[in-house]
C-alpha cells in the first residue's frame, strides 16, 4: 500500500524534504525536533480545542444544498469553511501555529499572504495573543484584496508590500524566507500552506485535518456513511485540499478532487495549474511540482484568485498527483467566475473567488444521482466583491 | 589531484580576498572580461553566481543583478559556454554558486562532469542540505575534483559545524551575521565572539568571511578573525557606475585592498 502520510525524513514519496540554506536551519530543525511533541500535549490541545471551539466557531456546518444538487442532479453537501471565524478555513491552522510559537518562545510572528486570508487570519490570532505580526504581501494582491488590507492593519499588523516578480504570492513568500533569515532569534514563520521545507506541509495538514474529521462525523450522521463518494477542494499551496482529504487518504472508494486555477487557460501562458505545467524541482524549501522553465527558473503564474496564483503545490500533492490517488481538474477564471453566480443564486452564498474553483469542477465530475459530494467550501467571497461587481457588471444596478 | 583551491590556502595564509558576482550583469558577455580583470587586480578566488529567479538568501542588489542577468539570457548552458577556454587565460580558482533547482534542471552529474572539463574547483549551492549531499553526491564531487563548499552562521550549533567541516573541503563560508546578502549595517564584523568561538574549534578547513563585508574597513575587521573574506553586493554595486568595466573593477578592488 501506498503510503500518504509523511515519512520520517519528510518526504511524500520524492516529494517534500527542507531544501533551505543554513541561515534558516536552525529554526526550521528546531520545529521538526518538538512539533508533534507540542502538538501531542494535553494542555496544547486542551486549548487548540477549546479556540476552535469557541472562537473560530467550528465544527462549521456540513450543508446539503439541495437546489445545487437538483443542478447536478447527484447529492452534494457544502462544508462550510467560510462560516469560520474571518471567512475562511486558513485560521484552523493559524491557530494551530500561533500556540506551537508560543510553547517555542517566540514573540514576533511573521506571515506571507496571497488572497490576504491567511494574512487577516494570522493577524487576528497575534491580537488575541498580543504578538507583533508582520505580513509580507505582493503588491498585485494588495490592490485586488483590498479589504483584507484593511482588516490587517485594523488588527493592529504591519503590511509590507512585496515588490518582486510577479508580485503575488511567490514573491510574498520570499520576502517572509528573508524575513526569517534576518531575525533567527525571535521570530516565528507561520506559514499559510502545505508549502515549504519539513516540518510545514505535515504540521500545517495537521492542523486542517479538522475537516476531513468533522465532515467524517457530520456524514455519518446525516447518511448513515461516513465516506462520500467524491471530495473536492481547490488547490493553491493545497492546505484546505489538504484538510478536507486527510482523513481519506488511505480510503481509496472515496475519490479526491484537487482543482487548480488555469487562468486564462492552461495553454494561455497565463495560467497556475501547476500539475499540468509543472515538473520536478524546488520551490520555498520543498521539492516538489514546479512551473519552471527548461532553465530551471520559476515561472510567474497567473490566476484571478489570489490564493490559487502560485507557481507549485506542496509536497503532499504533488505526491496524490504523481501517484494517482488524487485526480487534478484545471478551472479557467470565466468558468470560476460562473460558478460564483451559480452559487449564490442557487443557495444564497457567495463563495471566494478560490473555492468556486471546487464548485466549477462539479460539472466536470459526473457524479451519479445515487453519489455523495462534499465541496469544501474554504471560504466567503466579501473580499472579491469588487472583482465580483465589475465582472459581473452590477455597479449602480 | 591538484585543487587550486587547496593550493591557495596551502600559499597564501591570510587576508585572502574573494569575490562574487553574478554571471550575466551588467551585460550576458561580461563574465570573462570580469574574471581576467578581477585576476588583473590581484583578487585571490572568484565566486561565479549562477543567476536564479528566486533567490531567497539574497537582498535587493543580488535580487536585482540575477533579475537583470536572466533578462539578458544567462542560462548554465550559456555560462559554461562563455567559460569554455578559461584556463587558457587563467589559473585563479573559480567556484559556481547558485541555488539547487537550475542545477538540478540542468542534471547535477551533468553539471559536475561539465565544471571539471572546464576547470572549475569548486560549488556552493546554499539550499543543497548536507544530508542530501552526503547521501548522493559526494563521490561525484570527489570524482570530478570538485570542493563543495557549505556555509555556517552565528547560530550554528557547534556539533553541526563539525559535522559540516568533516564534509567540506575548501573553506567554510562563515555567514558573518544573521542576514541575507548585500546588508550594510555594520553588524557583519560586530559579532566577534562568533568568529573567536569558530577559530578555536580547530576546524579541517579554512574559513572564509562572507555577507555584509562592503568596504576595506570591514574586509580588514574580516580579516582578522578568519584567512579572509568574501565581498559580493558591494562589488556588484560597483560595477553598476558610470565608467569602464576595467576602471570600474580596479578602483573598487584597490580601495578595498589599500594597506591590508
Ligand atoms: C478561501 C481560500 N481558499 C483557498 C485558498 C488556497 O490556499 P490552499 O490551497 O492552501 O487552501 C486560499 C488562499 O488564500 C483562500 O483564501
């Protein structure tokens, strides 16, 4: 049997490992010698527990949407991320990681963000502790994210603009490596992903796997089974794909769906579907699939989401890719932007402009009107209400 | 078999001065007019920098050279290409330092067997993790005569430094302080503990001082507490002025040189 879960020198297969220069070793060491002790202690998890509970809102609701699913004509159910606390499921892990830096003694957070959630996510949990948080952000983002701009610096965060590359997320994420490399004393990385070198991608899936744990139990009760037939979630770093699939992995009668962005189209050159344009190589730390060129230099991606417009995936998918136990969908922003309609005139949500990804790929899956499909729902789409109006021509209207 | 490396550390023992650039800036032909000018101006060992789209360890000046350098086409084919006949011209020792991914693109066997050809001594590829190395490469650098060459920090444990010093050969890259390429605030040469606490262990290899060392005072204070040092931004800057490459390398390389 294939084995899914991370082994002891971080691998998924030949993916994963910690592919940093020696400045960030001892941190990121540090962090693998004591994460699953931390996370494996009573009182660590007595208040990780009481947090999700109490303050992120969780469990959030498994919802069968019924007129979606007369659509589709098969069963599909709506895990709903976006009623977390901040409107999206990054804050289960930024929870997760703001108590593992405090168990370590850090007292400066760092971040980087891409559609601005996992930035207002690990902002808002450094207020609840009162912990200096810096979140490194590309300048693209800054302006099609603007809410969450503002609800960063509302936080009390510094937001620094990243001005390289493409000045998305990539480049984001470079600035905080840098950041890290600066400030090895005091400072701790939560990352917003299943991305960068060992111990992330395991510790931060970890952390998500409240999901997959929840919709298990939540199925169970409303079907009588606990496994559906299809789980799926989009894929930009891969953390929300991540959690909704943990808890399946070594299930294989449930089939998942990993969905990337393709831009303007996987053949475009404007695109992030990174398992179609992606090979073998290293990014932030990790082996693992790349957009890169023939040259071995990384390729700016392109999408209209913010938080699916990066240029890999993290080592646990590129790893479900290779090894076929995941199938991979590619979503061009028109077919996103359509499923955003469809939403929230079938069922009065509006998703983010990242998860409709997920939800476009439900015409692809032809699920049959006896199966079962959970659509993890990562988050709202408050902060692409411009995108949204313009796109869908509702200004003065 | 020879190493110009060893060699040099074997003839000179101190104040040795090396120095980086990145292959492709300003200009994609300037690499071996940059060497043979470097040599000219009595620079001990070249750092080639094999330019990469992401460099993480680096600041804003190697960010903005390798930006510049990819934009003029510098790719390791075309690198080693332009470094071809080399050692028709000169014998000063030549390390390639880069990140792991072009190299890996390129076929890191490939790669090893093309830099002996041409005469290379040495690799610095600063997100190649030692464990990595020891596992798969070190028989293939020792076949082609190839130092590998890794870097320490102030916060390297000592046992680490060990571990690291029994794989090196060549010198250790002492990163002066915790920070990335190109900082100029003083802190590269303040953190003499450190320097004391690593020229006590009595290390295999020589160390060699590198990040943040700019000008002659600093490239002196190096000096002091290790055979020598490594300046990189500051030179890349240099060759940024106004004036002629040659004009531009020897009066930057003379300033730092005065009375050392
Ligand atoms: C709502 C939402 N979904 C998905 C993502 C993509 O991230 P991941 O693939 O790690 O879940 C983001 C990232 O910003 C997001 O905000």
């Amino acid at each position: 049997m294939i084995n899914y879960n991370v082994d002891e020198n971080g691998f998924y297969g030949k993916f994963g490992g910690a592919y940093i220069p020696e400045m960030l070793y001892p941190n990121v060491e540090e962090l693998r010698q004591n994460y699953l002790k931390i996370m494996a202690e009573p009182d660590f998890q007595e208040e990780l527990q009481a947090l999700l509970k109490d303050y992120v809102g969780r469990p959030t609701p498994l919802y069968f949407a019924k007129r979606l699913s007369e659509k589709y004509n098969t069963n599909i159910y709506l895990k709903r991320e976006d009623l977390n606390h901040t409107g999206a499921h990054k804050i289960n892990n930024t929870v997760g990681q703001v108590l593992m830096a405090k168990r370590l003694g850090k007292k400066r957070i760092i971040a980087e963000t891409g559609a601005g959630q996992h930035g207002v996510a690990t902002a808002t949990v450094c207020a609840l502790m009162g912990l200096e948080c810096i979140v490194y952000m590309g300048e693209v983002d800054i302006q099609r994210q603007a809410p969450n701009v503002a609800r960063m610096k509302m936080l009390g965060a510094t937001v620094v603009p990243a001005t390289s590359g493409s000045k998305t997320l990539k480049d984001a994420t470079n600035e905080a490596i840098r950041d890290w490399i600066n400030n090895p004393e005091d400072t701790y990385y939560i990352i917003g992903s299943v991305v960068g070198p060992h111990p992330y991608p395991d510790m931060v899936a970890r952390f998500q796997s409240v999901i997959s744990e929840e919709i298990k139990a939540q199925l169970k009760e409303k079907t009588g089974n606990e496994n559906p037939d299809y789980v799926v979630a989009c894929v930009g770093g891969g953390s929300n794909a991540a959690g909704a699939f943990y808890h399946y992995l070594d299930t294989p009668e449930v089939k998942l769906v990993a969905v990337e962005a393709a831009g303007l189209g996987v053949d475009s050159g404007e695109s992030a579907a990174t398992s179609v344009l992606g090979r073998e190589g290293i990014i932030h730390g990790s082996r693992t699939l790349l957009m890169q060129t023939e040259d071995g230099q990384v390729t700016e991606p392109y999408s209209i989401s913010a938080g699916l417009d990066y240029p890999g995936v993290g080592p646990l998918h590129a790893h479900l890719h290779q090894s076929g136990r995941a199938i991979f969908e590619s979503i061009t922003d028109d077919e996103a932007l359509q499923a955003v309609l469809e939403l929230t005139r079938l069922e009065g949500i509006i998703p983010a402009l990242e998860s409709a990804h997920a939800l476009a790929a439900l015409g692809r899956i032809g699920a049959k009107p006896d199966e079962t499909i959970v659509v993890n729902l990562s988050g709202r789409g408050d902060k692409d209400l411009t995108t949204y109006l313009d796109r869908f021509d509702l200004h003065g209207k | 078999m020879e190493n110009r490396i060893k060699t040099l550390f074997e003839q000179k023992p101190q104040g040795l001065l090396s120095v980086y650039f990145t292959a492709g800036y300003p200009n994609l032909e300037d690499t071996v007019p940059i060497i043979l000018e470097l040599e000219k101006n009595g620079v001990d060992l070249i750092e080639v920098g094999m330019p990469f789209s992401d460099p993480l360890a680096d600041g804003p000046t190697i960010q903005q050279s390798s930006e510049i350098a990819l934009r003029n086409g510098m790719t390791i084919p075309k690198l080693f290409e332009q470094l071809k006949n080399i050692r028709k011209h000169t014998q000063i020792p030549l390390v390639l330092m880069g990140y792991l991914n072009p190299v890996m693109q390129y076929g890191v066997e490939r790669f090893c067997q093309k830099a002996r050809e041409i005469g290379i001594d040495g690799i610095i590829l600063p997100d190649l993790p030692l464990s990595d190395y020891v596992r798969e490469y070190t028989e293939l650098f020792e076949q082609n005569n190839l130092s590998k060459i890794f870097l320490i920090t102030p916060q390297t444990p000592e046992q680490r430094i060990r571990e690291i010093d029994s794989h090196t050969n060549g010198f250790v890259y002492m990163v002066s302080s915790a920070s990335v390429t190109g900082s100029t605030n003083g802190q590269a040469v303040a953190n003499t503990d450190y320097f004391q606490r690593v020229g006590q262990m009595g290390l295999r290899n020589p160390g060699m001082i590198g990040f943040g060392i700019h000008n002659r005072d600093t490239f002196s204070q190096a000096c002091n507490h290790a055979r020598g040092a490594i300046i990189g931004s500051a030179f890349i800057k240099a060759l940024a002025q106004e004036g002629s490459l040659e004009q531009n390398i020897q009066t930057f390389i003379q300033g730092i040189k005065q009375e050392v």
